[in-house]
C-alpha cells in the first residue's frame, strides 16, 4: 500500500500549486445579451447582440501597480447580433485584456460595423474576489446605417444595461487531477481485494 500512499500524495501535490502563482478564485463563464433600442427611424430600431466570454482574476502587476486584476481567457470571447441592422457573428480584435478607462473599464467587440464596449470589472481583492460585474455597454462607435438608426442614441458616456449571468466553472487541471486520485484509489482497492481472495498469493 505504501506505493499507493506515495501516488496519491503526488497527485494533490500536483494539484495545490496550479495556477496559486497567478489566478485568484475559480474561472467564470459570463453570458448575456445587450439590448440597444434606437430613434425608430426605421419603424423600430432593435438590436440585440448575445456575448459569452470566460473570466479570471489575475494576481499581477498592471498599470496601477501590484494587485488583482480582472481578464478573460483568449479565444473564449464570441458573440452575435440580431436585428434591424441584420445578423451577423462578431469577432472580437483584442487579445484577451480587459481595457481601462474612458468611460470605465472594458472589452471591445466589433458590432455594429464599429466599436460596441462592455464595461466590466477590472480590479479584485484576495482571497476570492467573487463574480465579476458586466457594469453596462456603451456604443463607442459606429457606420453611417448605425448612426441614423441608433444615433446620438447614448453616446459613449451613457451605458445601456446588460442583463448578464456569471457561474464558477470548475479549474480543468485540479478537477482532472482530483478524478485521476479518485480513480487510482478505486483501483487499488479492488486489486487488494482480488489479492487477499482465497486462491490468490501476494506476489
């Protein structure tokens, strides 16, 4: 058993340290939808744009110096946007940051054949700083079709509101290394069992 003992150990081992230098708190899957209503120019002017993005608080150094920072993971940002405008898939420019200051802090998304920010949270406190906040979404920019739909509309100092939903989503590498301690202890207690079976001799 003392091999077993030695595996197991390894494993949470493994386990602890991950990520304990740079992420604070679990990763977050936010979701929700922006919903901006224009001047009606064109009878009713909607339109709606779905965003998912997953979320992390990193213990860094940024450019108000040492201290918990609010970003999202690279390539887990997408969304859509629907309405009188049309539909389209958006792809995000950034590379994973979230922005700061202007109106607040933000990720900029390329909707509305310009520049579509959401505000979110940019600073955290230790041990855990909780669920982020997606505070609202300003229309920073936009087409001349945009600008007679939904201009002045806001501007870029008003927000319009998100409705949003943040959940914990559980870290992959300790979830997978915490199932693999499972799995080892499961199988050693079966192959004990088979062993001390009548007909069977340690070896």
């Amino acid at each position: 058993m003392k091999w077993l003992a030695v595996v197991v150990c390894l494993v949470f081992l493994a386990v602890i340290p991950a990520h304990a230098d740079s992420f604070v708190g679990p990763e977050y899957n936010v979701v929700g939808p922006v919903i901006f209503t224009g001047n009606n120019v064109c009878g009713v002017c909607v339109e709606t744009v779905n965003f998912s993005f997953t979320f992390r608080w990193l213990n860094t150094t940024g450019i108000f110096g040492s201290g918990i920072y609010g970003s999202y993971i690279p390539g887990s940002f997408s969304a859509t946007q629907f309405g009188t405008m049309g539909s389209a898939p958006i792809t995000s420019f950034n590379d994973g940051d979230i922005y700061c200051c202007g109106p607040g802090t933000y990720i900029p998304i390329d909707a509305f054949n310009g520049e579509l920010d959401l505000d979110v949270s940019l600073f955290g406190t230790a041990p855990d700083p909780g669920a982020p906040t997606v505070f609202g979404a300003y229309l920073y920019g936009c087409n001349e079709e945009c600008f007679r739909e939904f201009g002045p509309g806001n501007g870029a100092s008003e927000p319009y509101g998100v409705t949003f939903a943040a959940t914990a989503a559980p870290e992959p590498a300790t979830a997978g290394l915490l199932a693999l301690s499972t799995l080892l202890v499961m199988g050693a207690r079966s192959f004990w069992r088979t062993k001390r079976l009548p007909g069977h001799t340690a070896s």
